[in-house]
C-alpha cells in the first residue's frame, strides 16, 4: 500500500507506527498540514525513508502521487477540505477526529464518499 500523510496533528503515530508494521506497505509522500507546519518530527520516524517525497500542500501531494491511503492529521477545521479531495480522487482516508467541525462540511463529505463508491 502507498499511504500519504497530510499534516502533523494529533495521533499521527497511528498511522506512522502502522505503516512500519505492515508489509508491503510504505509511506510514499507527507506534506504540512498548514503554511506553518513543520515536518520534522514526522521526518524523524522509521516509517519516513529517504524515498518519501515531501509537498508543501495536500493538493499538490495528491495530483503528484498514486496512493491508496491518505492519513488526514490536520488541524481541527481544516480536515474537512482534505478528506473531500481524497474522496473526490477515491483514495481510502483514515482521518484524525473530528472528521468536519461544520454540519455542511460533513454532508459533503458524505456525498463526495459516496459518489467515489467508497462508502
């Protein structure tokens, strides 16, 4: 599995810890989660290799990659835009809680969901 991870917050372990044990699995790309993020602690795991491409934005990391999986550990208000673009693309997404901070955000998260045939 190719797994991208966007953003530095909350139970990224999870997902880093994850990745080492699995076989066949590798993260492939990491990108912040805002301007101001900063990757290095994420840099410092085993699960990041010197093949693991780093992105500025989340948008970039998913129009240059071909993942399977996108961890979404971002800030609070801002998973939402980033679970609907790896949905709208039909990338599984495993997402730091809450999904969406907006009654809106989440019925759209629950169209793009469907729509990619993934829910």
């Amino acid at each position: 599995m190719r797994i991208g991870l966007i953003g530095t917050v909350g139970h990224t372990g999870t997902v880093l810890d994850g990745i080492t044990e699995l076989e066949d699995t590798e993260l492939t790309s990491v990108c912040k989660g805002h301007p101001n993020d900063d990757l290095s602690r994420i840099e410092g795991h085993a699960a990041f290799t010197p093949e693991t491409n780093r992105y500025e934005t989340w948008i970039d990391m998913l129009e240059s990659e071909r993942l399977d999986v996108v961890g979404i550990c971002r800030p609070y208000h801002l998973n939402a835009e980033a679970v609907m673009g790896s949905a709208e693309r039909g990338l599984h997404v495993i997402c730091e809680k809450p999904i969406a901070t907006e009654l809106n955000d989440l019925n759209r998260i629950e169209k793009a969901v469907s729509s990619a045939g993934s829910g």
